[in-house]
C-alpha cells in the first residue's frame, strides 16, 4: 500500500520533521497534537480546559483532511505533565466524542514541546 501524506491549513504545521499525518490504505496515524493555534503558531492562551480543546479542535481538523473525523479514531494517546488534570480530560473529552469511545492511554511525561501540558497523537480507521 502506498503512503499519503496529510496536511491542512487548518492545524498547525509540524515543528520539525514530521507529517501532520499519514494514511496508508483505511488506517490514518495522527501526530501528536498540541495547543497551538495554527494561524499564529503560538500556543493559545487560557486554561487547561481551553488548551484540552484545542488539542481536540487541530486533531479534529487532521481528521478531517484524511477524509474522516474523530468518531474514526480508534486509539487515542493523551500525554500529561500533571495527571490530576485526568479528570478534565475526561469531561472534555465527551464533548469531542461518541459512543463507543476509542482505546485509550493518559501517560504522565516531564515535559512536552513548548512547555505545553498536553499532547495527544491518534489513530483512525476511516469506512469502519
């Protein structure tokens, strides 16, 4: 199977030598996400919450590109500088999605790009 690349303008471009995404064959792997704003590169201001959207929100428009959305993602990565902040996630979290939810992992890391303090990366299977 031949590889595709996905991008949009409509996410923030990769910080290094990275795709936004790549599809290969129904199977779409999402690189890591974080609470940047794409028009201006920076990281958006507000709280937790808000920068938890964000994230959702540049996932979302990756998905979108590949030609499916986040109810295609089939295993989520969510990385935290600070695990209390799980719950939030989880409250956020069904805002952004529906039943049955994906697979899932919150993995507690020292740091993330940027000084951000969540990352999250995906995988979707898109016609399932």
């Amino acid at each position: 199977m031949s590889r595709e690349i996905i991008h949009t303008a409509d996410a923030p471009e990769a910080i290094g030598p990275y795709s936004q995404a790549v599809k290969v064959g129904d199977i779409v792997y999402l690189s890591g996400q974080i609470p940047l704003v794409p028009e201006t590169m920076t990281v958006i201001e507000g709280d937790f919450n808000t920068q938890v959207r964000r994230v959702f929100d540049n996932l979302s428009a990756v998905a979108k590109a590949s030609g499916g959305s986040l109810q295609d993602v089939v295993k989520l990565n969510i990385y935290l500088t600070d695990l209390s902040y799980f719950g939030a996630v989880n409250d956020i979290m069904t805002e952004y999605f529906e039943q049955p939810y994906p697979a899932r992992a919150a993995i507690g890391v020292a740091s993330l790009p940027k000084d951000v303090p969540v990352e999250m990366d995906a995988i979707l299977h898109l016609n399932a």
